[in-house]
C-alpha cells in the first residue's frame, strides 16, 4: 500500500498526517507555534519556527506510522495564506514573518485606494485593496525596514508565502515555487495569465523582488528527506493554500459546492467553475484547485475575527476559565440584546470596515458574563450568514448546502445556531484535518494513487448533518439587529 505525508502548517501550529490511498489516516503529529504582537496591530511569526515545527510534527508522525516508511510516495502541504516570509539566498529570514494578520499596512491601504488603485487590482487579481493580503504588507516592509530595502536592492529578497518558505527550506534552496492558490492571495497574480503581472510589481515599487515560480496545485515542486528524517528523498507532489485545501477536502470539486473553515478566523468558499468570476459584494475571486488538466476558480468571503473572539474573551478578559462554561451558557442563555462586535483587526466580507477595535454593545446592569459569551459565539454566525448572503447573489445560486470544518464544528449548538440562521443544512466530515486531506488528495491524484478526485470524494464520511429548526425565526431576528449594529460602526 502506498501512502501521502500531509502538512498542515497553519497559524497555531503545524500539523503531520500519514494517509493512505482510500483516505484513512495512519499516523499523526503536532507542534504548536506562536504569534508575536510588537505593537498594536502588528502580528508576527518566527519564520524559522515555522519550518522548526514542520519537522518536530513529521518526526512525531513518522514516529507514530507503523508502516514501511518506504511506502510514504509522496508529500503534499497546506498552509496558512497571505503570511508574508522574506529570505535571502542562504534560506535566512530577513525580518519576522508578517502573520495575514497584521494590520500594519493598513495606511498604505488608504493610500492606494485614494491613487485609484482599487478597480486595476480588482480586475488583474480578483482582491481587494486591504491589509489582510500580501501586497500591502510588502510595500510596508519596503518602505519601512532599511533590512528589507537593502536586500531588495542588492537582489538578495525572496519572497514567498508559507508553501514557498518550507519548500525552499526542505529542498535545500533548490526549489523555489508556489502553487496558484497562495500566489491569488498576493495581490501580485494576474488570475487571467496566471502568472506574476508585472506591472503591479512595478507599481507597488517591489522591482527586485524575486518571486517564486507559480504552479498547479497538484505538481511536482520538488524533493525532500526532512532533514534526514527520512533515507531517501520523496517528491512534493502538491501545495495549496488552506481554506483551498480544505475546499478539496470537503468535496467542493463541482460549481455551487461551498464550504466554510471556521477557526481562528473564517473562509467560506464556493466552487464556480472554469473561469474567474468578477469580485463583488465584498467578495474576492481566487483560485480553487488547480492541476495540469483543470483549473478551478472561487469566490471566497472572508471572517477576520471567528474563533478568536471567544478565546480572547477566556484569555484576555477572563469571563470564563474554559470554553465549557462558555457553551453551557450559549445553551442556558439568549444573547439579551448583548452583540459582539468582532472588529479586532477589522470586519472582513461584505462590510470591510475597520472601526478602529471590537466592541461589546447592548450593556446594561441586567447582562451578565453569559450574555456576552453566546454574543462572541452568535458573531461567528452572523458573520457566516452575511458571506453566504452576498455569495449567493454574485454567484446567482441559492446555496444548497454548506460543508463545514475546523475546531469549531466540535460545538453542536454552533451548527444548530448556524443552521438556523442561514436556514440551510449543514454537515460536517468524520475527518477533521480537513485541509491535511485535501492536500493530500491532490498529492496522491498527482502521484498516480487515485484516479481521480471524485474518486476521493466519494469515500468522504459524512459525521454529522444539522437541519434548520425551531430557532429560524429567533435566529432571523437576532440577524438584522447585529446587522444595524455593523451598519453603525
């Protein structure tokens, strides 16, 4: 039997799966990793803790896989998208990591749309002018960090994102590339040539920036033993953005097929076919999958703030000592007219406003902790629902059913809430490591392991369905008053 290495590197931690053909996991590893805050609004990582802790999560799979270790064909990789990584030609990072974030370009933001920026990118790239992108944040650094302009000048800057950063890493600076997916979230990809559109990098001031060389999803982008972990060298066979990845994962392989990722933050992205759709409604166009056969594109609405806004309640402001108590009281309690505003580094898709920090509104003497804990979950929905809603009119289809992965799916009132909100079913997978499987998928469609993806597709576990309910009308009507509070902001 022959089997796939996933990595899944993603903003926590990285995580190391051993698949087989038909799906099954064999063996799995973690290691976490940490965000850095130097200022307000600047989010950093260690990029050498980044690829440290792909090898400490191979080591504990690999470990762990009671398999022949010379079974394992090939590997594929997810990870975190728009994270900026800037090396030199030895592999030694110039600056930290800028995390996706990071709202530190924000003023260069503003910039480039009052220059008229804003319809030129939106044409060439499927994105909008916003700090949560590549783009901005390179001009940042540039202008900004002599370390940065220095290399530049003396052609001695790579840039990448995460996939490109540990494929360098891994392959000992003899491959240098990207795949489609991480290249569209730049600012710096012509959707339509698919290939680096110049002009922008001219524009955005970045002439000699070196640039990985971008590929298919599904390719052959190199070779690696981990460092010696392994006695031969075996091909990475696949690379793609997580939010993608776990599109693949969670079969949106066809138009009208969405799925939404609900961790730390939020990307919910619908399959459109063969061909870009023009962004609107606050939407980004991007890429899905691709392979040398087919090319996929997205439309995709993005949540900043998900996950993280419960946990910064537990964490930073100490409402409750475990996410436990915060479920019991989401299950005991209505929200009281309590909404959470989650605007840490801004609300994403549609409304794209950054009113300056989150906000708690509707506060009397009669709430308690418990009203605020079910409003941070309640935003997670709400947010949801407002993407659902404007994508379903840009894409002129009303969604049948939304797919749905991450640590959130574990909480059951969560799909309930979310299912009667969007008055739609949704489901969840068995698997959870949704983006490390689809990942995966394409390294073993590529490595000759499947013979197709619907192959792959067809042997998904469906864990859980959750039906619209009872709550449709208390859900409905708790909607549009977060909706008059987002219009307020």
């Amino acid at each position: 039997m022959k089997y796939v290495l996933a990595i899944d590197q993603g903003t926590s931690g990285t995580k190391a799966l051993i698949f087989d053909s038909e799906g099954q996991v064999h063996a799995r590893g973690f290691a976490a990793v940490a965000c850095t805050h130097p200022r307000t609004g600047f989010v950093e990582q260690d990029a050498e803790a980044l690829y440290e802790s792909v090898l400490r999560a191979v080591t504990e799979c690999i470990g762990r896989f009671e398999g022949p270790r010379d079974e394992i064909a090939g590997v594929g990789i997810s990870n975190q998208r728009e994270t900026v990584v800037l090396w030199n030609a030895k592999g030694e990072p110039i600056v930290p990591a800028v995390s996706w974030q990071c709202q530190r370009s924000l003023g260069i933001c503003e910039r480039m749309k009052a220059d008229g920026l804003g319809p030129v990118i939106a044409k060439k790239t499927g994105l909008l002018i916003d700090p949560y992108f590549s783009g901005s944040k390179l001009i940042w650094l540039n202008e900004n960090d002599e370390r940065v302009r220095d290399a530049i000048a003396k052609d001695d800057a790579y840039f990448g994102t995460v996939d490109s950063w540990l494929l360098y890493r891994l392959t000992k600076g003899a491959a240098y590339r990207t795949d489609y997916t991480n290249a569209s979230r730049t600012m710096l990809f012509n959707l339509a040539t698919l290939q680096w559109d110049r002009e922008l990098v001219e524009t955005f001031g970045l002439r000699g920036l070196r640039l990985p060389e971008p590929m298919p999803s599904a390719s052959d982008f190199g070779a690696t033993d981990f460092d010696g972990l392994l006695d031969r060298a075996i091909p990475v066979l696949s690379m793609i953005g997580d939010s993608h990845a776990a599109a693949v994962g969670e079969g949106c392989l066809h138009p009208g097929v969405a799925k939404a990722t609900m961790g730390t933050g939020s990307s919910i992205m619908m399959n459109v076919g063969a061909h870009p759709q023009e962004p609107a409604h606050g939407l980004v166009s991007t890429l899905c999958f691709a392979s040398d056969e087919r090319v996929d594109y997205a439309l995709e609405g993005i949540v900043i703030s998900a996950g993280s806004t419960p946990a910064f309640l537990k964490d930073k402001l100490r409402l409750f000592d475990d996410f436990a108590q915060a479920e019991q009281a989401f299950i005991d309690y209505d929200n009281g007219g309590v909404f959470v505003l989650p605007a840490f580094s801004g609300i994403g898709c549609p409304h794209w406003k950054y009113p300056g920090g989150a906000q708690i509104v509707g506060l009397d003497f009669s709430k308690s902790w418990q009203h605020v804990a079910r409003a941070a979950y309640e935003s997670i929905v709400y947010q949801i629902k407002d993407v659902i809603t404007v994508m379903e009119q840009a894409a002129n289809v009303r969604l049948r059913e939304l797919y749905l992965d991450g640590g959130l799916v574990q909480r059951p009132f969560l799909l309930q809430y979310l299912s009667d909100t969007l008055d739609r079913p949704v489901s969840t997978l068995a698997l959870s490591e949704i983006s490390a499987a689809g990942a995966a998928a394409l390294a073993a469609w590529r490595g000759g392991l499947i013979a197709s993806l619907d192959t792959y597709q067809s042997k998904r576990v469906i864990a859980r369905r959750v039906e619209p309910g009872s709550g449709v009308d208390a859900a409905a009507a708790n909607h549009a008053q977060w909706l008059c509070w987002i219009e307020r902001l």
